[in-house]
C-alpha cells in the first residue's frame, strides 16, 4: 500500500489480489494488517469498505462484523441489502464462527480453555483496554497449539463469544500475549508511543512483530434458514506470519493445520 503522511492508501490492484469470492450478492476479501475496515476522514481508498465501494462503483456496502485495524483474515462485505440484513441476522444469532490463527509469547504444549469476563480496564491510560474483570461480559476463548519455536506457539483460535478484544485480552490473562500487541503486550506505554510517533526504534526493538499476530483464517455463516447448508469462507495466512513462522519460529506452516 503506498504510504502516505497519516498512514496507507489502498490501490484497486491490491484489493483485486485480496479478492477470495465475489458474486452478485457479496464480495469476500483477504484484509492485510494495517488496513482500517470502517470509513476515514482520508478519502474512500483508506478504508476497505470505502475502497470496496469504489472498485464496485457502488453507493453502499453492508459489513456485518469487522476486525481490527492490526487484524488479518477474512472480511465479508454484502453487496445486496437483503443479504446484508441476513448476515446481520445471523450475527445477532449467534449463527456465526470465526476461526483465528496466532503467534503467542511463550511455549503452550496442550489446549487451553481461557475463560473470563471481559469488561473496561480500571486502571489504563488507553480508554478502549479491556481486562478479565468482575462485572464483565461473560467470554470463553480456546487456544490450540499447533507448533512451537523460537520462544513462540502457533495457535489456532476458537473464541466461543464475540467481545470486543477477545482473544488478546484472554491471550494475555493466560500469560501467553499476542506477539506484537501493543495493548496488551509488555507495556502499554508502547501504544501510547506508536499513536504519537508511529513506529519507532524502541518498538521495533521490545515488539518481535510490527503488528498483532492475529489472523482471521475462517468466517462461517452456520447452517439455518437462511442458508440450509451454511456459507464458509476462508483466508490462507497473511505472508508476514507466515514469514515469522519460518524465520523467527524455525517452522513452515502447513495449511492442513487450519482443517481440524
């Protein structure tokens, strides 16, 4: 993405590479880190639902969840209203499960079922931090070891509710952060650094990876009356994990592992 003073615009060649489905009633996409979903102030190609409306020249797209700006993985944008509405529908149901891999600090040799409410930090700096914390929304989180190197896992995610930062907060209250998160990792002083200065030296040398290492491999719309056999997309893992697992972890992924 070409940089820019604030950030990164997007160009229609790049999303016509993330493109994963595309039919007449939705357009499934392959989000890199860094990529904001929701509108910004910097124009319709700094945002993947802005940028999605200006490849399709349409006036509206529907995005029934979203991930983070620092999240990889898949992104579902409905193009017909009527579908829009029943992916909405769905989500409210509880009729959808997303599936995520990650790159987590630390050595996990067994499953390991994270289970706590999650509610407002009482005692952060950054207002949207959350914490495992009485009072909270009730979440339940599974992570699934699937290799180790170099002082990491490789995990696959199940969460089993949707709050918001989910599977950083309880990666993190397992003892076991998500590579380079700067929320939740070794000090929250990082983020604060990174919104005024972006990414500097001195996160490049406490942070192994510039972004999260949280990647949305699977979106599954489950079977229903809505749709009798269900809707499943799925995103191949962005290259910089991919990388880092060769490089820093000493293994090559294997995409089987995504099939259990």
């Amino acid at each position: 993405m070409p940089a820019t003073a604030w950030g990164w615009d997007i160009t229609a060649e790049e999303l016509s590479a993330w493109i994963l489905d595309r039919t007449p009633e939705w357009l499934v996409v392959n989000k890199p880190g860094y990529v904001v979903c929701h509108p910004s102030k910097h124009g319709p190609w700094s945002s993947l639902i802005g940028a999605c409306r200006e490849y399709l020249c349409v006036a509206r797209l529907h995005m029934p969840f979203r991930l983070d700006r620092e999240t990889s993985g898949v992104v579902v944008l409905a193009i017909d209203p009527k579908i829009g509405k029943r992916m909405q529908q769905a989500v409210q149901n509880r009729r959808v499960r997303k599936r995520y891999l990650a790159i987590l600090h630390g050595e996990i040799r067994e499953p390991v079922e994270a289970e706590g409410a999650i509610g407002k930090h009482s005692d952060s700096q950054i207002a949207m931090r959350r914490a495992v914390t009485t009072g909270g929304q009730d979440a339940r989180t599974r992570f699934i070891p699937l290799a180790q190197g170099g002082g990491y896992t490789l995990v696959r995610v199940e969460p089993a509710t949707g709050r918001l930062h989910q599977i950083r907060v309880h990666a993190a209250h397992i003892g076991h952060a998500v590579a380079g998160d700067k929320v939740y990792g070794p000090d929250e002083a990082l983020y604060l650094e990174f919104v005024k200065r972006g990414f500097t030296e001195r996160l490049a040398a406490e942070l192994p990876f510039r972004r999260q290492a949280l990647h949305c491999f699977e979106a599954a719309f489950l079977p229903g009356p809505m749709w009798p056999e269900g809707l499943c997309f799925r995103a191949p893992l962005a290259d910089d994990m991919v990388r880092f697992c060769r490089e820093a972890m000493g293994i090559r992924w294997e995409p089987a592992w995504e099939e259990d």
